[in-house]
C-alpha cells in the first residue's frame, strides 16, 4: 500500500511540475540577435515625443524596469488612452522629443498559454533630473511567414530613435524553458 502511495504522490508531483513548466511564460535574452545587436549597450535619442506608463498588472516583469515606453508609431499606440481610461495603464510622465535611452538589454518572452512571443528592449530613459527604468516592445512575428517555416518572419515597427523604419525580416529564436 505504501508503494502505491508513494507512486501516486510521485505522479502528482510530476504532473503539477510539468503543468508549471508548460504554462510559465519562458524568455531568452535576444541581445545578440540582430537587429537588438546593433543597439544594446548604447545610448539613442529618441526623436519622437514619447509617454511612460506603469501597467496594473505587468505581463513581463522583470527587476528594475517597472514602465513601459511608447511613442506614436507603436503599434499599441491606438489603445494607450483607452486602456488608460479602463485603469490598465496609469500615464507616469511625457517625454518630450530629444531625450536619451540607454538600451542595456533585449529579451523574447513566450506566453505558456498563448504560445506567442513578444520581443522587448530594456533600458533607463533619463530626464528632468530622473532615471526611469523601462521596457520598450518592439518587433511583430508575420504569422504567415512563420506558418510556411520561414526563419527570418519577425519584422520590427520604427523605434522612437530610427531615422527610418527597417524593413528587413529577421529571425529570433524561440524563447527557452528556464
């Protein structure tokens, strides 16, 4: 009885180890990746006017980098004053065009659920005296070219420091379990 007991205990541990370990979002960092390569380690000015907010609830946590950037040429861009209005989002501070972003670090999360990855550069935005960590979304999977195994299938939107927008596909790698 005591085997039994030990194996059923056994299975249930495995079990809930491998329901967490499908469903936690993963991440791998991406900095060496092109095009985050030619911009991780550096200091841009972002020449577009820009606002920082702070979400209710943070899909992709990571320490010392508690806002989100966006700018008028985001994607997302479009639903900033909604999902403010709802309480998503709280608007922290607007920046105004000419301010400087040290990108330190790039990461791709995937959703355990969803399956869909989302790419994001890190870094300290610097103004009025202030040092605001923040994460900056950037870079779109094209489901299509990804559906017919195409390696280079994630395109990326112009960032508030591109001069223009790069229209180069680029290949990432799927982010890892640990």
């Amino acid at each position: 009885m005591g085997i039994i007991i030990t194996i059923g205990i056994v299975a249930m541990l495995g079990f809930g180890f491998f329901l967490y370990a499908t469903i936690k979002t993963k991440s791998t960092g991406v900095s060496q990746y092109p095009p985050f390569k030619q911009w991780v380690g550096k200091t841009v000015t972002l020449d577009k006017e820009t606002i920082l907010i702070s979400e209710r609830v943070k899909l992709y946590a990571q320490n010392g980098y508690p806002y989100l950037l966006f700018d008028s040429l985001h994607p997302d861009w479009p639903y900033i004053e909604e999902r403010i209005r709802l309480g998503d989002y709280t608007l922290v501070e607007k920046f105004p065009a000419g301010i400087s972003f040290h990108i330190e670090k790039a990461v791709q999360f995937t959703g355990g659920v969803s399956g869909s990855s989302t790419p994001f550069v890190f870094g300290k935005v610097r103004y009025g005296g202030k040092s605001y960590g923040t994460a900056y979304q950037w870079g779109t999977m094209d489901i299509a070219k990804f559906m017919d195994k195409v390696d280079a299938s994630w395109h990326f939107h112009q960032a508030p420091w591109q001069p223009k927008a790069d229209t180069v596909f680029y290949a990432l790698p799927e982010a890892r379990w640990w």
